[in-house]
C-alpha cells in the first residue's frame, strides 16, 4: 500500500501543502479514468486490491442529513490533488461540475452530487481519508467499462482549489451458465434469469451483453418448439410507474435481441413487471443489481 507522502490524510481537504511540494508524491499516478485538473500535482495515494467503500448517492436525508451508502467491493485507488503554488485555485463549484461534465461525456452516470459545504453526511468509516464525514462538493460516479462497475467518489476544498477521489471496481453481474445448462434450467425450473446490462434508465443493451444474449438464444434453440415469456424487472429506482414502462421496453428490446439470433417470433412474448417482484434487498446495491434482470419464463 502506498501511503500518503505528506502525512496527512483525513483532514487533505483542509490544510494545504507546503510551498515546496510540486512534484508528483512518489509512486503516485492518475487513475486511467481521469485526468487531472490543470496545474495540479498529486500530494499523496494509496491502494487496496480489495477492500470495502460506501459511496453516498441520491438525496440528502432530511432529518438526518444522512445519504444512502452503495456498498462496493474491489480494489481501490485514493488519490490527493493540490494546486500548484503560483497558481489561481479553482473553486469547489468548478471541480465538481468539470468532473460531473467530463463523467457524463464519458458516458458515466452521476449517482450523487452535492454542490456547497458540509451539504450532508457520509459514512466517513467507510470511505477514509476523504475528509471529516462532511459532503463538499462532492460527486459520486458510475462507469461501466469491460463487464465491471467503477465507482469514483470526488471531494473539493470550497477555495483553496485542492481535491481528494477514491476509485473502486466491482464485477457487474454475469451469465456463467453455459447454453446447455440454460436449456436445462429452463426445461427443469420454468425460467432462467439473465442479467443483461442497459444504458441506465434506457432499453439500450450495453454491447458487454452480447455474449448473455447469445447463450439465451442457443438456449431456446436446444430447447425445440418451447415457448417463453421475455420477463423485465427492475430495481425500486424511480416511480413504480417509471420502472413499469422501463421493464416493458426492456423485455421488448431482450426479445427483439433474441428474434435477430434466430428465435421465431411467435415463440416469444414480452412482459414487463416493473418492481414488483424483487428477488434480493433493494435496500443495497447488490440487492438492487440483482433485481435489475430480464427472466425467460417457460409458457
């Protein structure tokens, strides 16, 4: 693990770094994500293989001030920016909306964003080292990149123009079974469950899905004359009524997906359940990772 060159961890939002540190802190690079603020340097990192962050999305709770945690497992990455001495500091506003711009641009989504200081509160033993359990200015990210989840979490100093990120990855949900045992699954149990990825809030099949797709649609050509239902479900994200259209478009979109490899229209027909039936806790993100699916439901 590489540890912070300056000494300070917890309290780098609010101490700036000495005059003569204006070189990049040893063994210290940017995360391939993100590239650094103009005339910053890295005060200090360090990193895990494996270890566990919280990241705060949605709103800020109103009584508590509290927000709701989204567990991730994996490895992690903590980086410290200063700004170089000589230069104009940005400010936390200016941080947070460059990197809110350049996430979406990239194609990430915005889990949580609080403009202003101590805006609300984290879970600050589960995330370390990104200051004293105050939200300021802060931003949660979501990419998905090669079948895995990376959560970026930014904090900015309001004037000083200093910043701290923690990066962690998670393996997205996956379709291990092969056509055959999909085929089996089917005839034996009525249904088969398929974690196909989506654009978020959108019926657009990410591309790392096509191998999913594939399998299910080998699995309904071993299957013979068989009839399925394509079943949509989502999380509890949003209005039941939101997820009910989502999970309809959805189902539609996996069997027009499925038609394309093969499968005979008329052996199909699309459904969706919204939130209705969850098959894990929504209260996190696995549980909500794992309602998120598309069922073939034997007919």
């Amino acid at each position: 693990m590489k540890r912070m060159a300056l000494g300070v961890v917890a309290l780098c939002l609010l101490a700036g770094a000495p005059a003569f540190a204006q070189e990049d802190a040893e063994g210290c690079k940017d995360h391939p994500l993100f590239s650094r603020f103009p005339n910053m340097y890295l005060a200090g990192c360090e990193s895990s293989q494996f270890d566990l962050r919280a990241f705060p999305t949605g709103p800020i709770n109103k009584d508590d001030q509290t927000t709701k945690p989204a567990e991730v497992e994996g490895p992690v990455e903590w980086l410290s920016y200063q700004v170089k001495e000589g230069t104009k500091p940005p400010s936390g506003l200016q941080l947070m909306r460059n990197f809110e711009n350049a996430a979406k641009k990239a194609g990430g989504t915005i889990e949580g964003q609080y403009p202003g200081w101590c805006k609300g509160t984290y879970d600050v033993e589960r995330m370390p080292n990104m200051g004293n359990s105050c939200l300021s200015y802060g931003l949660t990210m979501k990419f998905v990149r090669g079948g895995k989840e990376v959560w970026a979490f930014l904090q900015a100093s309001e004037s000083e123009g200093s910043y701290v990120l923690t990066v962690s990855e998670r393996e997205e949900m996956k379709q291990d079974i092969a056509v055959n045992e999909l085929a089996d699954k089917l005839a034996k149990d009525g249904f088969v469950t398929l974690y196909i990825n989506f654009e978020t809030a959108k019926a657009t099949i990410s591309p790392d899905s096509v191998k999913t797709l594939d399998a299910a649609a080998g699995a309904l050509k071993a299957a013979g004359d068989l009839k399925a239902e394509v079943a949509g479900h989502t999380d509890n994200v949003g209005t039941p009524e939101a997820n009910l259209k989502l999970s309809q478009e959805r189902a539609q979109a996996v069997m027009a997906a499925l038609v394309e490899r093969g499968i005979a229209a008329a052996r199909l027909t699309a459904k969706g359940y919204g939130q209705a039936s969850p098959v894990a806790d929504n209260r996190t993100e696995e549980g909500r990772a794992k309602n998120r699916r598309v069922e073939l439901v034997k007919k």
